[in-house]
C-alpha cells in the first residue's frame, strides 16, 4: 500500500515551477509502486535497529524516492543545444541513489542509514564456523591432562 500519491510526487518532480523535470503524461504508479516496496524494506530494516520513524517521515522517503525513480528514467538535462543537436544528462547510472537530488534527499531523509545500504547492496551478515575437531577426533574428558 502506497503511502504517496502521484499528485506529491509531481510536485516535488516540478519543484515549485510549471515545468521542472515532470513531462505532465507519464503514469507515476510504477514508480511509486517500487519506492513503497523500498520503504517497506526500509522500515523493516530500521525496525530490526530499533529505529522508529513518524508515518510522515515514511511518505516523504517515499515521495522523493518516486520522484528518484521517475527522474532516472527519464534523466532531466543538465545542459542542451536546439541547433547543434546535443545534450547531456544528470547523474550516472552507477551513482545509485546519488545520481538524482530526489535521491539524495530520500537518503538524507532516512535517519536509520538502511536506505542507503539497499541502495548500495551493502549488507552485513553474521555468519559462523566450527574450526574444532570433529567428534570422532575429540579427546575424552577423562584422558585430557
């Protein structure tokens, strides 16, 4: 269940002006539907830390994670040329959130530090391993000494 709406993510896509980085026709909902996946995985993830977050929080994240999606997929120019026919694009594919602000800002919006570790694949897990002998090889109690 989303917990943003497309009319949020337009404006933080227009940022306070007609035109912005939005097109005004491409469907939101795919790009909402993937940031509320993200903030649920998030949200379990600042959970199992013991970090809470207020439900607003949670939409902002969300909110500016669409708008992040939507912006990687169709790159906002950073500069253009009409009669040489050139352009060039913000951010970089291996940037992960960081290539758009809108990711920058859901990151920074993320007390907990999970969304940047999904973000990045970074993912810490405890694992261990018997270096001892088996029990065929273990000396009895009595025959230690």
């Amino acid at each position: 269940m989303s917990r943003t709406n497309a009319d949020a993510v337009i404006k933080v896509l227009r940022g306070g002006n007609s035109g912005g980085d939005y097109d005004g026709t491409t469907d939101l909902s795919p790009f909402i539907d993937t940031a509320s996946a993200i903030v649920d995985d998030v949200v379990e993830c600042a959970t199992a830390k013991g970090v809470t977050f207020a439900a607003g929080r949670t939409e902002l994240i969300e909110r500016w994670l669409a708008a992040h999606f939507y912006a990687v997929s169709d790159k906002p120019y950073a500069s253009n040329s009409t009669e040489g026919a050139s352009a060039s694009f913000h951010g970089r594919t291996d940037m992960y959130l960081e290539a758009t602000l809108y990711g920058q800002t859901a990151t920074r919006l993320d007390k907990s530090g999970c969304l940047a570790a999904l973000a990045t694949g970074e993912r810490k897990v405890a694992g261990g391993v018997w270096l001892g002998r088996r029990p065929s090889e273990q000396t009895d109690y009595v025959d230690r000494d």
